[in-house]
C-alpha cells in the first residue's frame, strides 16, 4: 500500500468521475441568483432614495431658480432690499426696477 495511487482515476468503474459531474443548468441557476441578488439590491436603494426624497429636491431646487430667473430677472430665493432690512418681492429685485443715479441727469 506504500505507492498506492489514492487520487482520482481516469477508469472508475462505477463510472462517476468526481471532477466531471454533469453541468448542465449551473449557468442558469447562478444567473437566476444573481439577478435575485441585483434586483434586491435595486429595490433597498431605491427604497432609500424614495424615503430621503433625493430625486425630488434634485429637480425642484434647480427649477425655483431657473423660474425666478425666467420670471424675474434674479437667481436670488428672497430680495432684501439695499439699505432696508425688510423684504421685498423678487419683483423689485430685477435689475430694471433697481434705482441708479443717471449721468445724464446728477443731482
């Protein structure tokens, strides 16, 4: 028994060879799991992402500055008047309605 080959032999009678059992169907038993394993991971984030509100403060900020800027002429939110510690509407901060001292005309 000293030089006795224990190993895996090419003819096994019993016609089992451990090293090629049949592999039909693995490739679609992982494919299943890691489409599972995708999905899941998919549907926790967007869970997340649902909960934090993320996509709607992605879009709303950006869209209130670019509609002041369409309708009034300023990226500013609020308008605080110069030398006036109230607000103001975004109205009189477009720069139209701002006063300007005229060279044509100095007083």
């Amino acid at each position: 028994m000293k030089g006795e080959f224990l190993g895996l032999k090419k003819n096994n009678p019993s016609g089992l060879h451990l090293l090629n059992l049949n592999q039909k169907g693995q490739f679609a038993i992982e494919a299943v799991l890691l489409m599972t394993v995708l999905v899941g991971f998919f549907l926790a984030v967007t869970n997340q992402l649902k909960s934090k509100n993320v996509v709607g403060n992605f879009v709303s900020k950006p869209m209130t500055r670019v509609g002041n800027m369409a309708g009034y002429g300023t990226w500013q939110s609020e308008c605080v008047g110069q030398g006036k510690s109230k607000k103001q509407t975004l109205g009189k901060c477009h720069p139209n309605s701002i006063h300007r001292s005229l060279s044509s005309n100095p007083k």
